[in-house]
C-alpha cells in the first residue's frame, strides 16, 4: 500500500492592493531578492489573485494567503486570515 503524503501548502503575506471582482482580490506580495553579482538587496513583487468567499477584506489591507486547488485560470490561493 501506498503512503500519501500531504505537501505543506505555501502561506504569503502581502497587501490587498485591488478588490474589483466579485469574491476575489488581487494580493501584492514583495520579498527581497538579493543580487548575483553586485550582492544588494531589491524588492521584487509578485501578485496573486486569492478568493475572498465573503467580499471581506478591501484594498490597503495586509492579509495571509494559502495555497489552494485552482478555482479558475488564474486563482490559486485563498485569503486565510487579516495580519
């Protein structure tokens, strides 16, 4: 028999920066790369869209997104829980 192992999802944290859509907000997330060669740090963001069930949380919040099944073409994380 075959042991299933669960993979640990991912979780972000990052800022609301639209919610337009209807149960969906776009999530600005933004880490610090670090430079091959000149070794200096810089900021680099990534957006997310994560499913919102109740239209909670609006733009300017921070939040904490989990990765998910996909739900559409481009939605693949879920809106946990306000910082």
């Amino acid at each position: 028999m075959k042991k299933e192992t669960q993979a640990k999802k991912r979780v972000l944290e990052g800022v609301v920066v639209s919610d337009k859509m209807n149960k969906t907000r776009v999530v600005a997330v933004t880490r610090l790369k670090k430079h091959p060669r000149y070794q200096k740090y810089y900021k680099v963001t990534a957006r997310y869209k994560a499913h919102d069930e109740e239209n909670a949380y609006s733009a300017g919040t921070t939040v904490k997104i989990q990765e998910a099944r996909p739900m559409s073409k481009e939605k693949r994380w879920v809106i946990i829980s306000k910082k």
